[in-house]
C-alpha cells in the first residue's frame, strides 16, 4: 500500500476550498438549505451542523496536543498516515462524486435540529458555528506546520479503537467533510 | 512607511511622475505588513487580497502537485513585486502559495486602489507595459532554460543572475524551482564553479 504523505499546506487549501463552498451554500434559500431528499436522510443544514459536531469531539485535544507539542521547523516536519489510520482515512475520503463505504452515524454526531420551521436566523447561526469552528481548525493546521508532530497521540471521537497523531487526524475530519460536500452537491442535484 | 521604504517604492514606478498632491495621495494607499518565517502571506483556495512590494526578506510563490508536494515558481525579495497576481487581478481563488521564507516586510495595495491608480495617473499605464513586458520575458526566458538546459547549465545559470539573499534560503527549494532535486542541487553546489 502506498505511502500517504501528509501536508499541512495540502490541508489547508483543501480546508478553504470547503469553507468557501460552505460560504455559498449560506446564501441559498431556506428551503434548499432544509429540504431533506427523503425523510430519514439529512438536509443541507443538518449535514453543515454535523460537521460542526463532528470537529467539535476533537477542538479542545487539538489544542491541547499543539500547546504540548514541541517546535519544529516546517522542513524537517513531514508525517505519513500509519497503516490502521491510512484505513481509516481512506475509508472517508470521497472517489470523485462517489461515497464509499457507508456508514451509520452513531448518536452523538447527529445533529439536533428541529425539521420544521427553522428559521434564516437559526440557519445563521448553524453556519456561523461551523465558520468558527474551521477557522479553529485551520489555525490549528497552520500552527502544527512548526510543532513537532510525531509526540503525541489522541484517541478518536469513534474510540479507542482509533489513535491519531495531528496531521492524520486532520486529514480524517478534512476527507470526512470532503466526503460530506459531496453528499450535499448530491442533494443539490436531485432539487434541481 | 518610513521615507527610506517609501524611496525604494517609488524607485520600482521610474516612470511615473507626481504633483505634490498626487504623491501625497499614492503614498496613502500603501499599507505596510510584517510575516513571520514560515508564514503563508496568500493560502491557496483563498483569493489574494494585494499587490505586494517587499521591503525586506525573501517569498516563494508555489503549488502543490498531485502528492501534496510543493513546486516552486518564483521567488520574491526586497525591491521587487510579489503577491498572487492572477488571483488578485481575477478575484479568484489562488492556486498557488505565497510562503515567507524569511521574516518579511511588505508593502500592499488592494485591488480598488490599484485599479484606481491607472485611472488616476496615466502615467501607470507606461509602467504596466514594461512592467507586464519584464514579467512576461522573464516567463519566456525561464521556461527556455527549463527546456533547453541540463540541471548544470541550469543551476550555472540561475546561480549568476540570483540576489545574494535567495542563495540563503533552504536548498530544497531553490532545487524545486530549478526542476531538480535536492540530491542533485546539493552535488551541484558542492561541485560547479560559477
């Protein structure tokens, strides 16, 4: 299997590719933005505060982990996936248009948004939520570019089944919200 | 700015002239900004905000290829322009990096007050020519070099017309830019006269 090399710059502009995707789909109708394509799936807003949820379970280890983290020089700091975490990664990481390996979300990712009646300023703040959470998360990418990342471990929001270093970590939440884009554009296709 | 930022400034627009009103006027729209080693001035996916003259330290302008490696385009350093041109210019989003190499001082404008300089000072569009004209011999001669010499001739090459201060910056990549690699700038440095 190959080697998968992880670049904090790779990161980020994938990072602002999404935010910016998510800044435009902030300025759609309401009702795109709720419209669910069937009822036991979700809509876009639910995915959006999904993945706010989702970066949520992991803010506060990152942090941690980076103020723990010895400095380092952006040359000498390159990481590569470990082979059960290169698994895991790849497990979300979209094929083109297509998800794979579909997959359950358990309980405490799931957004809790009620489906009726949601109002444009409750929609505001979901997407707030998620800008001011990536903002974390690519600060925290920026800052990892000079830390030591090699240190220290965190345990997954899936569990202890699940370890990662930083940059694995961040590469799985950027393939999961990759993955999630296209679950939107998905949805955007069938109301058109 | 200070008058000694401002004189190498307005050493980079010889062909413009100002009434005392005017220069009063362009010196105002230049905001001065300081990066860190290692900063990323402009992030690809993100839409470059200036049109940078540096004052102080060196930049790399590069992309990323399909491994998530950097390939370097050009550098920047103090006395030249810098900055992400054809996303500033096209207000699309970069897809190259502009990385402090060295700690940098620059000097910005934005996109509305560079516009309006050309409006405001015909004189600028005598600049944009040799300016653009430079830019574009400069692309030629480079892709040139990179398809007509060996690493050699290019490293000899290259190693003659570059700025002191870009032969301190890490190999890796000057290497990059010159389409080779380290390994191979690396034996060259320790081997060719030039």
């Amino acid at each position: 299997m190959a080697t998968l090399v992880l670049h904090p710059e790779n990161q980020i502009q994938r990072l602002n590719v999404l935010v910016n995707k998510v800044e435009n789909l902030q300025a759609m109708h309401p009702h795109i933005l709720t419209t669910p394509p069937s009822p036991k799936a979700w809509s876009i807003v639910e995915i959006i505060a999904h993945l706010s949820i989702s970066y949520g379970h992991y803010r506060d280890k990152v942090e941690r982990t980076l103020a723990q983290s010895p400095t380092a020089t952006p040359e000498s700091n390159v990481v590569s996936a470990r082979l059960w975490q290169k698994f895991v990664i790849e497990g979300q990481r979209p094929k083109g248009n297509r998800r794979r390996w579909k997959m359950k979300t358990l309980k405490k990712f799931e957004p809790l948004l009620p489906r009726e009646n949601l109002s444009r300023q409750k929609l505001d703040e979901v997407f707030a939520t998620f800008k001011t959470l990536h903002e974390h998360l690519k600060q925290s990418i920026l800052a990892s570019r000079q830390r030591d990342m090699s240190r220290i471990k965190i345990t997954s929001a899936i569990g202890p089944i699940v370890n990662f270093y930083l940059p694995e970590c961040f590469e799985f939440l950027l393939c999961h919200a990759e993955r999630h884009m296209v679950q939107i554009q998905e949805i955007l296709d069938s109301q058109s | 700015m200070d008058d000694q930022a401002y004189g190498l400034l307005k050493s980079f627009f010889p062909q413009v002239r100002f009434t005392a009103e005017q220069e009063s006027r362009f010196r105002g729209v230049w905001t001065e900004k300081c990066f860190d080693r290692y900063a990323l001035i402009t992030e690809a996916g993100n839409t470059e905000r200036y049109f940078y003259f540096v004052l102080e330290g060196v930049q790399a302008l590069y992309i990323l290829n399909d491994r998530g490696e950097k390939v370097v385009l050009g550098f920047s350093y103090a006395g030249s322009p810098s900055g992400v041109f054809d996303s500033f210019v096209s207000r699309q989003a970069s897809s190259t990096f502009l990385e402090a190499l060295k700690p940098s001082r620059m000097l910005a404008i934005n996109l509305g007050d560079y516009l309006a300089l050309f409006e405001l000072f015909p004189d600028f569009h005598a600049w944009g020519h040799l300016f653009f004209r430079n830019v574009l011999f400069g692309r030629l001669s480079r892709e040139v070099e990179l398809l007509t010499l060996s690493a050699e001739e290019r490293y000899v090459a290259f190693m003659q017309r570059c700025p002191k201060e870009l032969k301190a910056i890490p190999q890796k990549y000057l290497a990059s830019y010159l389409n080779m690699k380290p390994e191979t700038f690396s034996r060259l440095r320790s081997s060719v006269r030039y």
